[in-house]
C-alpha cells in the first residue's frame, strides 16, 4: 500500500469524478460504485485526520505495513585502471602499446584502486537517511552496490541484504529504486507522459494483496469498510490506466511539476522544461512505482533551496508515516534541509567517517577538536572538516596545536564512539528473518503482466512516432524527390527492350532503386542511437525487458515501408517503363517493401551494436559497402573467385537484386529468342540473368522474398539479443590526481566516480567588503593587480522591459495575448569591486536578465536603457570587454585545460600582446584560479569523462578571465557542486573581484556563507520584478532589516539561512497569504530611489572619460585566426581516439573486402565487361570510403558545434578561419587514410604497378575531402 497515505492529501476531486469507477468488490466490471463518493469526502482534513483513519483501518484487522532493513558489511569496491602517461589517450600510442603486445611486451601496467573500502552500516526503515562527501566519496557507488546496480567489471566483496536476505534470494533492482543524477528522458513526451508511462510500467506492488487482505479481515471480524476510504483504496490498487492517474497527478503535485505537467520534457533539439524541473521529473519516475526501499543520488541539482527543502520534507513523510527505507545525497543542502533529515553518513575517500543520528554527528567531531561555527551550515561543515586545506580552520582545542587529522584517523575513531559502538553492535545480532514481510522483497522481475508491459511501450511508441511526424514527412519528401530524379534519368523512352544494352539500364534502374530504399532506412541508425540511454536506464530498472521496447518499433514500422515502398513503386513503376503486368507491379511492391524492412531492421541492429553516433554511423556505412557490393550488381557473382561465392549468399541485397530482376526480365516481353550465341540461354531475358550471374527460374522470387523477411526478422532477433545483453559504452579519460608527495597521476576512471585528493592548492580568504562574511580561513588576500591592465568599467540599466511571442504551446493552455513580459521594469547597476548576485527561484528570471545585459538575447523586444560606465552600450565593443560563464560548461574535449586557455588568450586579447606576454597571463589566471594542479588533464566531456564539475566551473571562468575583460557573467556558477566544490569555485570568483572587474552572478540555493559572500543582491520574484536590490550587510543584515520591516512578514529564526528565508518570505505563496506586492513596495521605498540616483550616476559620463572604440571587430587578424584554429583542431584529432582508430580500421576492412572481390581483376581486362567491373569498383571504392567519413565526422561535428557557438558568441573569430581549420586538418588524416587504402587495394586488385599510374589511382581517391565537407554541412 505504497504511497496511499500520502496521497490523501492531493486535491483529488479534479480526477476523481472523470476517474474509472470502481465496486466495494475488487472486480471492476461489478457493480459500479462511483467516486462521487470520495470526491465528497472531506479533503480539507488535516492530514494527521486521514493518517488516523487509515492507520486505526489497518490496526482494527491486524495488519502491519511491510518495513525493509538494509545491512551492508565489510563492503568493498575496487577496480584496476592505467596510471602514468597511458591513460591519456592517443592514436599513436594506442598503435606502440598494441604492437607491443602482440609480440609479449606490456609497456604499462594497472594499478587497483579502491572506490570503497570495508564499509559497513545499516539502512533503517521509518528514518530519513542523508549522505554526505566531497567528490569521489565513494557515495554514488554505494548507492549503486546497496540497490544491486554495480557495474559487473568492478570487483566487490563483502554483503548486503535486505531485512536478512541476500542479494540473490529476490529481485533487488525491484524491491529497490536507483534514482540517478543523470537526467535522460524521451524529450518529445511530455511530463505527465513520462511520468505515467514509469506507472504503467513500475505496477502496483503488493497493494493488491494489501487490500485483499483487508477486506479479507474485515470480512472476518464483521466490520463494515467506511465506503470513502474503500473506494479510495481500490483506486489506488487496482491495475489500470485511469487509476494510476491519480498516483500519477499527485506525484506531480508534491513535486512542484504541476505548471509544467502538459509541457514536453525536452532535449538538446527540442525546447523543453528547466534543468531543475528536468531534475524533479527524474526522481518522480521512480516515486510512482511501488518501491519500498529508494536510493535518491544528488537530486536537488539545480533546485532553488524552498523547492529542495518541499521535496524533502514530502520524502520525510513518506519514511515516517509509511516507513520507507530512504537514503539521500545531497550536495548543499541548506540547515533547514538538513533538519528534516534524521540520520547522516558521512564519507570520505571510500570510507565512512560516521554514521548514525543528526544529532550527535557535531559531538562525535569536537571530541575529534573540531567545532562548527555559529552560522555554519551544519551539512557544509561536515563536507570541509575532512578536507586538508579546510580543516584547520575549526579546530577549536587552542590549548593543543592543531594537526591533520586523515580519514583512516576519523574512521577508527568513530569505531571507539559510542554511536560506531552502538552501530558495530546492531551490525552483529542477525536480522530476525521470521518478522520479514512476504511482500515486502520482491520476487516478480517485473511489476505488471506481459501483454501490459506490451501495451505500455506500444503506446509510447506510437507517442513518440507521432510527435517525431516532421522527420518522417522529410524522408517521404526526399524519397519523393529521388523517385523523380529515377523517373528523369530513367525515363521510359530511353529503355529499350530486346537487347543487352537495354537491359543493362533496366538492371540499373532497378539497383538504384535498391539503394535508395536502403539508405532511407539509415536515418534509423540516428533514432536508434538517440533512443537508446532512456532505454538502458529503463531496462536496469526493470521497467520493460527488451523485447517490449523492440517490438513496438519493428511493428509500428511496417506502415511506414509500406508507404515509402508504396510511393517509389508507383512513381517510378510505369514512368521508367517496367513490364506492364499488374501482377508483376505488385510484386516489385513486395519485394521493395521487405527491403526496406529489411534495412530498418540492420540499422536498428547495428546501432544496438555500436552505441555511439561515431561507431554507429561508421559501421552502418561499412556494412551498406559489404552487401552492395555482394549483391550482384557491383560485381557479377560470375566475375569472382568460387571461394568468394558464399559472401553473395550471405548477403540480403543479392536476394533483393534477384526478386527484382526476376520479377523483370521473366516477364513475356523479354521472351524473344536469344541472339547473343557465347550466352547459353533460351530468350533474352534469361540471357540478362545469366550474364550477371542471376537466377534464371521463377520460384527463386518467392524464395528471394522469403529470404529477405527471413533477415528482418533475424536482424530483429538480433537487435533484442543487443539490446539484452550489450551495456553503455563508457569512455574512459585521464583525471589528474594530486598525491601526496605532488606528483601527478594519471588514474583512468568510470564515469559514475572521480577520484579527487586535495590538490595542494593555497587557502585564500574570501571576504565580503560589506559583511566579512568568511569562506576559507587564511590570510587574507589584498586587492592585486595583473600582468596585462583593464579599464574598470560600471553597468547601469534603468526601466529595462524584455517580452518575446507567447510560444504555441503556451496557448493551447490558455495563456492569452500575443506577448509575454519576462522582464518588468528591471533597473539596477554593477560596478568594480562589487559581487553582485542575482537570486530568485526558478523562472523569475535572473538568466534572462543576464542574457539581454549581455547581448545573448537575439529573438524577443528588449525596452530600455543599458549604458557602460556611462557610454550606451554597444554589442559589438560590449563583447570585447566582457565575459560570459554559461552554466553548461561548454568546453572542447580533447584539449587540455592548458590549452584552452591559451587558445582563448590568443583568439580574444589583442594583437599587440606578446606571445611571452600572453603566457605570463595565462600562467597567472591559473594560479588565480587554483588550475596548476590540472594544468595537463584533458577536459573531456561533461557527465562522461574529464573534468570533474568543480573543475570545469573553474574552468570556464578561467577562459573568460584570460580575454581579460572588465565585466563578467556567470549563472548560477555553484550549480550542481557541493558546499567544499562550491567554496572552490566562489573562492576563485571573489579573487577575480580583487582584481578590480565587475561580476554578477546567478543564484540558486547557497549555503550561508557563499550567499553572505556577496556584497550586493538583486532579488527578482516570478513575473521578472525586482522585490530589492541593494547590499547585504553584516550577516545579511541590510537584507533582513528590509523585509521584516515590511508588515506581515515572519522575522528570520536564529541561524536560518537568509538566502532560503527571503525566497520564502518572497513567494508567490507568501505574496498571496499576506495580500502583498513586494515589487510594488520596492518601488515605492527609499531604497528604489537611491538606486536611482546611483543608477543616474553611473549613467552619465565622467569627466575626462573616453567611449570604449575598438577599430576591428575581433582582436586577431584573419590569418592569426586560422592559426589558432588549426592549432586547436589538431589537439582535438590527435587525441580522439575513438573517432581515428574506428575509421582507420573500417579503411583497412574496407580495402580488403574490395581487394578480395576483385582480387587480380587488374590484370585479365580482355572484354568490355573487365573493364566496367573495375570502373565500378573504382566508383565504389571512391563512393563508399567518402560515405564512410562523411557519416563518422557529423557526431564530432556536433560536439564541437555547441563550443563553436559559444567561441563564436563571444567574438573570438569569423565563421571563416574555424571551417577552414576543420576542412584542412581532415584533408591531412583524409590524406593519409587514403594512402593506406590506396597502397592495399592497388596490389590486391592486380593493376600494373608502376609510380606514374599508382600516383594516378591515388589521385582519383582524394576527392574524399569533398564528401567530407558534406558531412560538415548536414551537421
């Protein structure tokens, strides 16, 4: 009965009067009582009321709710990684060490690496766990190993079982429910889509049962069921698409979705909701199911502070009223989160520093000599006191000196703490398996029947077809287009019966029919790929098996090969002039129909497969080559050697060749005598099939059309066969690790846990001019200057409004007008020397302030004015002198940290900057920015490998700074991190300010000390108003004294946290229950007008000032450009190893399946049919290679476009220099990889080997290049 307490507490009556009716018996087709009922019951109760009810419900009968324990002990994770220079990988490297190898020589060894270390505890039911660390903790592998989800590789040892129950005596993954940080999501559904197909799927649980015994008992003790509560209850255990409905709509209520639950989820390609909602909608995927036991990993990331604190507090519910078993990380939860919570572990390094209440976590370390200040958050003190560089600040023993105190310390000692005491014994006493509940562990691998399961993935399937209806019109359109041009260029007048000559047009009409068909299937290999992460995140959480997923797409597939085969054959049909029979039109119908099933289905195959776009693209081009050029058409079966035959056989494409030619040249008119004597054959038209090695009898096409939905339907087999046993591919990349005699290491690491030691960077203190608020201890750090000067420059706006169209979908829910206002009568300043910080919660606007301030706002009517240090702002100059830190991080991932920097020093400071000059810079923002450590590591790409998120913050930053601008951007720079990273990252932002620049941040849940960080605060509400602006104070005092000034509002409580409290206070909520309009008082406060006055101050020019006037647009000449991109793009290819070694090895496959067919062709050319064979396999080779590349360059386009648009955006070159570096740096490895071909494919063929006509073959294989300019453009 998972959920059903809670759920009373949802505003039902909406879905209860359209919901489906149900009896007082558990069928439903008895007599319908309906829910007129339960919406009339008293929903205004309190929710203590309803908990009564239920609870004195299942206590009149006896039955308790299933509680679950989780114990793990002497748990251990370890895995072997490469250390030294081998876990950078490059191409030429990778080619050494596999030589090497082969002949006995492993020039580098692994070394193990333990990711948790004898960990023990226990999960208890009825208490709401926190987990707690800084990076690499070992956290999200805990997590992973207590739900049953560690990756196999990993070596693990030690137990873990549920209520005395091993791993292996029920289903874990079931019982248990991983939320993961990582959102994937079909962007095309919408929320409440998502989240009701999970509801379908995830099934009831053991509710039914529940209910069943309850009016079992009830039965048995003669009492009477309340009807309310009756009816209610069998909503919610009955299986069924319009009752899950009401689980569904209340999840989506408590989790804040309910604005957004008609809206689509959204991707990289589809506008969708936010990232915090994106966050929310992760973790009700798996709320919606029947889990008792829930391991949540980071799931506050990008959620203002109110909206984590709402979450959690729902969560709390559910632990204590319905006794979940609930573990949580969290990143920064703020004091008031943390209170809700009743347990904390704390990890570090892979061991548990402590484990056990809230309440005594603080004792445990001043018994340790560590004390938590005042208004220090206690979860962000916990995450620092077990760093090195931090913790010597709360050492508060003055009477001992201080000394490190390492994690092996702290873990030992916890063991001797009457909590570690209490904890050692409960671990020890075994669980009691008699009081286990036998529904409680799930034993079921999945949660509804079969068919439900089918029905559920049909109907997604057909969501997703139709909402991706625009892709499939394209390729109806484009294979339109194609049949016209077969109609023009095979035109009916042109094709002559009766002869050779003719025929051979008909056998290449019908060829190019084949590969038009072919490659329309392609664009599955895209779908597939693209389709496949939500796949494995719903298949390892045992939504659906694979079967279920597969085929919906192959059956909801047939229409459309229905419809493209359709419209080929009928174009093309009579206009090219194919026999007129009508039976035999029919059957060309047929056979271009299996065809194109045929083809979907391999795609589909191969991108189970190969799992990535690279892989996927190279590999679906290379096997179109092997059964083209098997098929018949390219070489005659006759022309090639007897061993190679069965190649022919093999492939699908010989089978469709001869349906269609059989279906042609058997039909009567191709029935006159044969007059072509060295042909051994009755008419003409067997003489066609004989010369190209075809069949010659009729029933070979049933069998040919046989043979073809025999491969569909063994490509399909094979694709659920994939998509079973095939898991992600997870790149691997260098991480640096500082160790503790400084020595850098390079540790090659899954993506799910980074290793980060303390980089043995220097504390600087961070402190606010206004309120001395303090992050790290230390000395402090006085105002410095740099090696290359800047122009301190203020910004003022004054009655800025922003409004764009009201977007369609927003009015199909009614929202009216033609515009909407996302800013209101914005005004406010930034000025040097000043941390500014703009705060809201979600959707108030503070980014889209930002991006109109900034220039990043291309779409929409910006109204007001914007002046730079008094001068009206100007894009173009504006560009040059400010900087822009998006919250995504958008970096090229095969360039070290080094690198980037120094590509982006080159591209944006001046020509007139030296080289020597431009180092000493770049050397000086690393050590600003704390970067020395990582200075060699490669950045990699965000969630999969590199950097870790505190890294890259830090690193964005730093490629602004090195354009040395005077005013910085940065959103939400603390996004994601926890409160030890975040310190990092806010550190580095507030030494930036020393230097004198002016830096406005975005927001969303600091903890107290980085919110008393800044100096000054623009507050925004929902509607984009501003509701204060101005300074902080000491200990946000200026802040406070405002708002409780203001009639109504609640005063803040002692060591509540100021940035949570005013967004409270500050709500839509808090507007409507005081009956206020904070941003109306703001405007009419003293406050306003003397930001007025400052605002008019800056606005106008000071005396002796001179307009900024920059006399090129970017700060390189043309040539400067291309340089610097070259130099970039050469870093990025040497090291993509994955992208080099796939198409160097397709280059040698493909040369040898060429070589093979047309092995020693070259030299017997006696007839016209030897030469066209090596025209056409000169043609293939040239076609084929091209295609090759053009399709495995497009994933890497795509990846660097997003950092192309960023570069671009902030004027660091033309569009020009950037295309030109691609195309010249591919012709290069173009220019080699068609040296390889060309050097095996000559010899093989047979042709004369001279230099003059080897360099001729070579000449006609370099227009590769061209092709590949098309895969540039299609990205």
């Amino acid at each position: 009965m998972l959920k059903l307490l809670l759920i009373l507490r949802a505003e039902l009556e909406p879905q209860l009067h359209s919901a489906l009716e149900l009896s007082h018996s558990l069928q439903p087709t008895s007599s319908p009582h309906s829910f007129a009922t339960l919406a009339a019951y008293k929903l205004n109760r309190t929710l203590s009321q309803n908990i009564t009810t239920i609870i004195s419900l299942l206590k009149g009968v006896g039955i308790e709710i299933p509680k679950i324990e989780v114990r793990y002990q002497d748990l251990s994770v370890e895995t072997d990684v490469y250390v030294g220079h081998r876990a950078l990988l490059f191409l030429f490297h990778t080619i050494v060490e596999s030589a090497l190898r082969l002949i006995g020589i492993t020039p580098y060894s692994k070394r193990n690496v333990k990711i948790l270390e004898s960990v023990s505890g226990i999960i208890k039911p009825s208490r709401l766990t926190l987990l707690l660390g800084p990076p690499g903790a070992g956290k999200t592998t805990l997590l992973l190993a207590l739900a049953g989800k560690l990756d196999r590789t990993l070596k693990v040892s030690g137990n873990v079982s549920y209520c005395g129950h091993q791993l292996s005596e029920f289903i874990p993954q079931r019982t248990s429910a991983y939320i993961s940080p990582h959102d994937l999501h079909s962007g095309e559904m919408t929320v409440k889509e998502t989240l009701d197909f999970s509801r379908r799927c995830l099934g009831i649980g053991p509710r039914y049962h529940l209910l069943t015994d309850i009016l079992h008992k009830e039965k048995q003790a003669g009492i009477k069921p309340d009807p309310d509560i009756d009816a209610f209850m069998k909503a919610t255990a009955i299986l069924g698409q319009e009752t899950s409905l009401i689980t569904t709509n209340y999840i989506i209520k408590i989790l804040g979705l309910d604005t957004c639950a008609d809206s689509k989820v959204g991707d990289q390609m589809i506008r969708g909701i936010s990232g915090g909602e994106k966050k929310r909608v992760t973790t009700g995927e798996m709320l919606v199911g029947p889990a008792k036991v829930l391991f949540m990993d980071e799931i506050s990331n990008g959620l203002d502070s109110s909206t984590t604190y709402h979450i959690i507090k729902v969560l709390g519910e559910m632990v204590h009223i319905m006794d979940f078993t609930m573990l949580i990380s969290l990143l920064q939860p703020d004091p008031e989160t943390y209170k809700l919570f009743d347990d904390v572990i704390l990890m570090c390094e892979g061991q548990i520093v402590y484990q056990g209440p809230c309440q005594n976590v603080l004792e445990f370390f001043e018994c340790m000599g560590f004390k938590c200040p005042e208004r220090k958050g206690v979860a962000d003190f916990l995450q620092e006191v077990t760093s090195r560089k931090d913790q010597e600040q709360y050492w508060f023993k003055s009477e001992q000196p201080y000394r490190y105190i390492s994690i092996p310390e702290f873990s030992r000692a916890f063991k001797s703490f009457h909590i570690g005491q209490r904890l050692e014994m409960d671990i020890c006493t075994p669980y009691d398996i008699s009081k286990t509940n036998t529904d409680s562990l799930v034993k079921d691998k999945y949660g509804v029947s079969n068919l439900e399961l089918l029905k559920a993935c049909f109907y997604k399937e057909w969501l997703l077809t139709k909402r991706n209806s625009l892709l499939y019109i394209f390729k109806t359109f484009q294979l339109t287009f194609m049949s016209l041009v077969a109609m023009a260029v095979f035109f009916r007048t042109e094709m002559h019966v009766g002869s050779l000559k003719g025929g051979g047009k008909f056998f290449g009409s019908l060829f190019f029919g084949l590969l038009i068909l072919m490659f329309n299937g392609m664009a599955e290999l895209v779908l597939t790929v693209m389709r496949l992460p939500v796949f494995y995140k719903h298949r390892d959480s045992l939504l659906y098996p694979a079967w279920a997923f597969a085929i919906p797409i192959w059956v909801l597939k047939v229409p459309l090969s229905i419809m493209e085969s359709g419209i080929w054959v009928i174009l093309t049909y009579y206009t090219i002039g194919y026999a007129p029979d009508p039976s035999r039109f029919f059957r060309q119908f047929l056979t271009f129909f299996a065809v194109h099933q045929m083809a979907l289905s391999l795609f589909r195959f191969v991108a189970a497969v190969a799992r990535t776009d690279v892989l996927a693209n190279t590999l679906g081009v290379f096997t179109c080559l092997v059964i083209l050029v098997l098929g018949g058409f390219v070489v005659s079966k006759n022309d090639t050697a007897p061993w190679v035959s069965w190649g022919f056989y093999a492939s699908p494409m010989m089978y469709a060749q001869n349906a269609l030619v059989l279906n042609e040249f058997l039909d009567k008119r191709w029935s006159a005598p044969n007059k072509y004597p060295q042909i051994h054959a009755s008419t003409i038209g067997e003489a066609l099939l004989k010369s190209r090695g075809f069949f010659t009898k009729d029933y070979w096409f049933y069998v040919c059309i046989g043979v073809l939905i025999g491969f569909s339907i063994l490509f399909n087999i094979l694709f659920i066969i994939a998509l079973t046993f095939l898991h992600p591919l997870t790149d691997t990349r260098a991480v640096i690790i500082a160790e503790s005699d400084d020595k850098n290491v390079y540790s090659e690491l899954n993506q799910s846990e980074r290793y980060e030691d303390d980089l043995g960077m220097m504390r600087v203190e961070i402190t606010s001019e206004n309120n001395g608020s303090t992050i790290c201890g230390g000395d402090h750090m006085e105002h410095r200057g740099m090696v290359l000067p800047f122009q301190p420059l203020s910004l003022a706006f004054n009655h800025v409004n922003y409004s764009i169209d009201v977007p369609a979908e927003m009015k199909g829910r009614g929202v009216e007008g033609n515009r909407l206002q996302l800013l209101k009568d914005v005004s406010g300043a930034f000025r040097p020397r000043i941390l500014t910080a703009l705060a809201g919660v979600s959707g108030a606007g503070k980014t889209t302030l930002m991006d109109v301030l900034a220039g990043r706002k291309t779409a929409g009517r910006i109204q007001g004015s914007i002046s730079i240090s008094g001068y009206p702002k100007n894009q173009a100059t504006f560009a040059r002198v400010s900087g822009y830190c998006e919250q995504n991080d958008i970096h090229s991932p095969n360039v070290t940290v080094h690198e980037s920097l120094l590509y982006s020093a080159w591209l944006r400071l001046s020509s007139d900057v030296t080289k020597r000059t431009r180092k000493m810079f770049v050397d000086e923002l690393m050590e600003l920015m704390e970067l020395n450590p990582i200075r060699d590591a490669l950045v990699g790409l965000p969630g999969v490998d590199g950097l870790s998120i505190e890294q890259r913050k830090r690193l964005t930053i730093a490629v602004e700074l090195v354009a040395n601008p005077s005013i910085i951007f940065l959103d939400e720079p603390t996004s994601g991190l926890d409160a030890r990273a975040a310190a990092i990252v806010m550190r580095t932002v507030r030494n930036t300010v020393d230097t004198g620049r002016t830096v406005v941040c975005t927001i969303h849940q600091p903890s107290i000390d980085i919110f008393e960080s800044f100096d000054e605060l623009i507050l925004m509400k929902m509607g984009g108003q501003i509701v204060y602006a101005g300074t902080l104070g000491q200990h946000s005092h200026n802040l406070v004294e405002y708002f409780e000034a203001i009639s109504g509002v609640p005063r803040i409580r002692n060591g509540y946290n100021p940035a949570t409290w005013v967004l409270e206070v500050t709500s839509s909520a808090s507007e409507n229950q005081l009956n206020t309009d904070f941003a109306e008082i703001y405007s009419n406060s003293p406050l306003y007008q003397r930001n007025q006055e400052l605002i008019r101050e800056i606005s106008t020019p000071s005396s002796g000032s001179m307009d900024l006037v920059f006399l090129t647009q970017y700060a390189q000449p043309f040539l400067v450009q291309c340089k610097a991109c070259l130099w970039k793009q050469h870093w990025s290819y040497w090291r993509n190893l994955q992208y080099n070694a796939t198409r160097f090895a397709i280059t040698v496959l493909t040369a040898a399946i060429f070589g093979v067919v047309f092995f020693r062709k070259g030299e017997k050319i006696v007839k016209l049919e030897d030469l066209l064979s090596m025209l056409g396999a000169f043609h293939s080779a040239v076609v084929f290679l091209g295609a090759v590349n053009q399709n495995a360059v497009q994933p890497l386009v795509a990846v660097e476009r997003t950092v192309f648009y960023r570069e671009r955006a902030a004027g660091m070159y033309s569009s020009l220099p950037y295309a030109l570096a691609q195309v010249i740096i591919e012709s290069i490895y173009i220019a080699f990889q068609t040296c390889i071909y060309a050097c095996l494919l000559y010899p093989m063929i047979g042709f004369h080997w001279t230099a003059a006509k080897f360099l001729c073959c070579y000449s006609l294989l370099l227009p590769l290049p061209l092709e590949l300019v098309l895969g540039f453009y299609y990205s």
